[in-house]
C-alpha cells in the first residue's frame, strides 16, 4: 500500500474540544450527520463516507491502532466528510455529541463480551440505547450487525422504554469489514442484523464540566510525598511522582475512574513565589469531573496534612 501522509486534521481532540461539538463548524456546512461506534480499521467508515458526499461521518473508536489506519484511509481516499474520536464511544456520547444531531448510529460487529462476569463490558444496554436514541433526530436509527446470537438476544432484550421500535433479521455478509470476513473464514455465513428506528425521544442531558478548584500550598516535601489513593464511587489512584529540585517542579500521575470514563493525566505541584500551585499538568486533555477535582483534593492534603490552605486566586485550570 502506498504511504499516504496522515493528516490529523480528521482527528477531534474531544476532551480539549468545546463540548458538545458543533457539527457545522466541525465540517465547515450543515449536512446529515452519521456516527460509527467501535469502526476497527475504519473500512466501513471510508466506504459509506465516500459512497455519500453529501452526508458527513463521525467515526468513534477505542483503540490508537484503528485510528492511525483509519486516518491513513481518509488521506488516501482524499476525503473531507470524515472525523474520528479516539476513546470510550460511552463517556464521548455522554459529554460531546449534541442531543438529537445525527441521523444514523451503527455498530458492526462490537465485542460480545460472551463470558458472564465480562457482561459489564457490553454495549447497548438499556441506558446506552437511551442515550444513543438522545442524540439521533426524530425517525434516526440505530443499526447493529453481530456475529454472536446470545449478544443479540441480549440487546433485544434492552430496549424497554428506550423509544426504539425493532426489526430484527438474519443476512449474509454485506459489510466487508475486517470482522466479517474473520468470521466469514471461520465458516459463518449469516450474522444478526438489528435495526432500531426512533419513534419517540428520550431526553438524556449532557454530562457537563465540574468547575475545577486548583490550589496553593505553603509547604511541599518531595521526600515524604506520598497522596492517599481513593476507593469510593470515584476511584483515583496514583502512580508516580518525579521531581526536578533545579527548577522545584513535581509531577504526579494519576489515574481517575469514575462511571464509563477513565483518565489519565499528570498533577503539576510547582514552585511560585513562597507557595506551591496544585493543578492539572497542561496538555494532558483532562475532561473536568468530580473524580479529577478529588485527585487535586488529595494532592494538596498530602502537600500539607494540616491544612494550612490559601485558596488560588485564579481558580480556573
Ligand atoms: C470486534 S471489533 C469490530 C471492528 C469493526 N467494526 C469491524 O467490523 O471490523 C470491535 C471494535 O470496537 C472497538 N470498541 C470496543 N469497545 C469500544 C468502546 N467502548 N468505544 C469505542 N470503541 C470500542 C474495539 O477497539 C474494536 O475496534
């Protein structure tokens, strides 16, 4: 295959984006708007973007190695209608897709997560196909495509109260993704095709930002520094810190759970005039909860265990 250059100008840094997106400055014009959740390689993606001009395409997936291929496609094919978002489709619909801004969803083949104790894995339970309807136009659809019966009857078995109407089918292999003609080697020939159409809204609001509280401390001791990690409803753990004594800049890395969205960032504890200044490290794209707000919270304990606080004069991170 020839080496195109790939261009991160389809890529959306969502969690430094202005949220929910806005799909017309987003793509320079107002078109029908469809969504891919979990595209692998992005075959799909670039088909049916390239099939359709006239409508543009968001594309969601979780790991780094479908977007690079996915990117290397839309630069080769030299197309404009496509962007992707790299992360948890999960948290990206609960805080940056407009409500009621697409026409189309579709999943092609997403992981079954057949064993039981992995069941907390799946997509479209009941909740999501609710927040998937939030985010589609009136008469919008969801569309799936699985290879696994038991994953099927499972959605099947969501869709109360989520203002979907079902039309469930067997059908021969038609996507040509890198799924299909997986299990097409393996000797399947018919997958489970549901489509779900919208006929009344669900309104699920967008998770919004937490305003973020960063701090000043009068005392920092790089040798005894040591934050307490949280297990409650958010989980925050930390995992490193490096201090540079030259310039009396520490760095903490930390992880914040809570819900569908895991983050990784780094806290800055920085040396200013006599005090030291608590934040979230520039550039790590941090989306601001309540779990990233208890990270800082125990940052600053650890910095002074007596609480001899000022608070920054400029919260803002
Ligand atoms: C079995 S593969 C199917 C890929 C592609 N649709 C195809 O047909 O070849 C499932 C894909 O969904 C992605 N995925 C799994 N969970 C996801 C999530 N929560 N959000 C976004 N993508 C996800 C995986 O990284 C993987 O690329």
């Amino acid at each position: 295959m020839r080496a195109y250059y790939r261009s991160l100008k389809p890529l959306i840094l969502w969690r430094e984006a202005a949220r929910p997106l806005n799909w017309v400055q987003v793509f320079g014009r107002d078109a029908p708007v469809e969504l891919e959740i979990g595209f692998g390689s992005g075959d799909y993606l670039v088909a049916r973007a390239q099939q359709y001009p006239e409508r543009d395409f968001v594309g969601i997936e979780l790991e780094w190695e479908g977007i690079q291929r996915a990117l290397r496609k839309i630069a080769g094919s030299e197309l404009t209608n496509v962007r992707v978002l790299l992360g948890d489709a999960r948290p990206i619909l609960g805080r940056a897709i407009p409500p009621q801004s697409l026409t189309r969803i579709y999943s092609l083949f997403p992981c079954p997560w057949p064993k039981k104790h992995h069941h907390k894995h799946r997509l479209f339970d009941q909740r999501q196909l609710q927040l998937l309807n939030s985010k589609l136009h009136d008469e919008g659809e969801f569309y799936l495509l699985t290879d696994h019966e038991a994953y099927f009857h499972w959605v099947l078995s969501n869709l109360t109260d989520t203002g979907f109407t079902a039309f469930a089918r067997t059908v021969p292999p038609q996507v040509n993704t890198k799924y299909e003609q997986k299990w097409l080697a393996e000797g399947q020939t018919r997958f489970y095709e549901l489509t779900l159409r919208k006929v009344q809204h669900c309104a699920v609001p967008l998770l919004e930002d937490v305003p973020m509280e960063t701090y000043r401390v009068k005392t920092f001791d790089p040798a005894h520094f040591q934050p307490t990690a949280i297990s409650e409803d958010v989980h925050v753990v930390f995992k490193e810190t490096r201090y540079d004594p030259a310039r009396q800049i520490a760095m903490t890395r930390v992880v914040v759970v809570e819900d569908d969205l895991t983050q990784h960032f780094w806290i800055d504890i920085v040396r200013e005039g006599d005090e030291w200044r608590i934040r979230p490290a520039q550039g790590c794209g941090v989306v601001p909860t309540v779990g990233v707000q208890r990270a800082l919270d125990a940052v600053r304990n650890a910095c002074q265990p007596q609480r001899s606080l000022s608070p920054a004069p400029n919260n803002s991170v």
